[in-house]
C-alpha cells in the first residue's frame, strides 16, 4: 500500500461496499444519493491511497479484482464493528440496519426472514433475502456480502464443500438433519400416498431449478441425483416451480419443510423412499462476528425447519 489510509472514512467504506453489492457504480450512485462522477472520484483515490484496483471496469459494470475481494472483507469487518460501537455507545442510537442472507430455495429460510423483517418493522432498516445457487451462496458469504448462507451437505458434496470452505476461511454450522421430500400438488394422481419411490414418479415430469452450466455436481440444489428423470422442467424461481406442480401434475425433490401459508395450501409434501440424508446449516465468514441480526435469524432457522 501506498499511504496510511487516512483518508478512508467509514463513510467512504460504505461506498465501497454499496458499489459491490449493486455491482454498478451507476446503480450505487443512486442508492447512494451522491452524483456518479463523484462517486468515481472517490474510488479511484481510494485506489490511487492503496495501491491497487479495487474493481475492474466492463461494459456491463464493474467486477471485483482479487485484491479487492480481500480488501472488502477487511472492509466489511471495520464496518461491522464501527456499527456494534455506535449502537452501543452513541448517544444516536442505532444508525439504518443493514442485513443481507443468501440461501437455496428453502420455504423455512424465508420464513425465518419474515420473522426478522416483523422484528425490525418499526426500525429503519435495508434488507435482503437472495435465494440462489450454491456457488453463489459461497461466493456471496465468502465476499461478505452476505452475512449468512443457507446450504445443505450430504454424502456426495461434503468432502469437496468442506475442502472449499476452509479455503474461503468460512465456517459450517449444522441446524438439522434431512431426509428428501416430494413437493407435489394436493390434487396430484399420487397425493394419497404416505411415501413414494424414485419408480412412482416416472411418469410424471420433475421440476428443478436451474443451476449455470459450468456449476459441478456438487453445486448442484438437488438432494437426490439419482432419479431417472424422463420429463425434466427447468425454473428460476420458486413461484414458478410451484405453478407447474399445480398446473401439470409435475413434482420436485427438496429437503426444505413446507409452510402452507407460502404455498397456498395447494401443495403437499411426501416423504421419499431414499437411503439419503443431508444435513443442512448456515456457512459464514470465519472473521465475521455474528451480530444480532444473524443470532436471531438463526434462531428462526431452527424453529421453522422443524414446523
């Protein structure tokens, strides 16, 4: 590094960090209410002070180098903290709560955030819920931009997972363990079956979400792999998933339990004949404290899993 950094306010900090969560110094310049020009001004001084680039500019927007990546964590860290101080000591009480968790497409997990949004109701407050892929769950904990990520390990994943979390310094906590489940329509051919087996269900077409081409199988949202899926529909989101499993008689696998107020009561959710467990938690950054925010969402976590 060039200088002392002593022109790096927190206020400055949280530029940064705006700019990599909207990754769009466009997108953050109006979040942030500053003009765009100002707003590159200041990055690059603060790039010009530190010696190397935080972001890499593309015609699509902005990318975080490697460097920068490190640096944000470091980031993140000092902000975390400079908000427990004021909280805790400053006559103005709290400033705007900030909150981002990124997890799979788990009806207990958003849940567990609607509890928290209730929580804070009266509160100022920006926060986000990002359901998403496994890699980018990683990713986004790894980063710091979110707080908590919502996963699953089992047998197939959990040597390889384990292996990326300790190279991303993040830390797995288990909240339960899960056997695989069939989310189908009430009025589904098979809904008046206790249990089902992978042979029940072929002729029927199975629904999962889509994952990015170069994901490995061990990224992969499906607990079970195993099953000869004969008609395969692929969705982005879970309001789509489940208009197709009433609209079509389609079904899909999940270890998530189901909370009929998101659903509408029109879905079920029958157990799969499977020898296959999984065990599913929140990774989080080893350098990241676990402030209130995070303690309650996990407590929330363990109660609707469990519903």
């Amino acid at each position: 590094m060039n200088g002392c950094l002593n022109n790096l306010t927190l206020q400055k900090m949280r530029y940064l960090v705006s700019i990599a969560e909207n990754g769009s110094i466009t997108k953050a310049a109006r979040m942030l209410f500053v003009s765009q020009p100002s707003l590159t001004k200041t990055i690059q001084e603060i790039e010009d002070e530190i010696g190397f680039p935080i972001f890499d500019r593309t015609r699509t927007g902005i990318r975080i180098t490697k460097n920068g990546e490190e640096f944000l964590v470091d980031v993140r860290q000092v902000l975390d903290h400079a908000d427990i101080l004021q909280e805790k000591y400053l006559s103005q009480g709290p400033r705007k709560k900030q909150y981002c968790v990124s997890t799979l497409h788990y009806s207990f997990a958003v849940r567990a955030f609607i509890e928290l949004v209730k929580k804070h109701q009266y509160d100022e407050f920006d926060f986000s819920i990002r359901e998403t892929q496994m890699g980018e769950i990683i990713e986004d904990v790894s980063t710091m931009k979110s707080a908590l990520g919502v996963i699953y390990l089992n047998d197939s994943n959990e040597k390889i997972l384990l292996k990326t979390f300790k190279e991303r310094d993040l830390v797995f906590e288990e909240i339960a363990k899960a056997c695989p489940r069939i989310f189908m329509s009430t009025n589904h051919p098979l809904a008046h079956h206790k249990s089902l087996s992978p042979d029940d269900l072929n002729d029927f077409p199975y629904v999962s979400f889509e994952h990015k081409e170069h994901d490995s199988f061990y990224l992969t949202e499906e607990m079970v792999n195993a099953l000869d899926k004969n008609r395969h529909i692929r969705v982005r989101d879970r309001a789509t998933l489940f208009d197709l499993l009433i609209g079509v008689n389609a079904y899909t696998l999940t270890h998530s339990t189901l909370h009929p107020e998101l659903t509408g009561g029109n879905i079920i959710a029958i157990p799969l004949k499977s020898r296959e467990r999984a065990r599913i938690g929140i990774i989080h950054h080893r350098n990241r404290n676990l402030g209130k925010l995070s303690r309650f969402f996990i407590e929330q976590l363990h109660h609707f899993i469990k519903a």
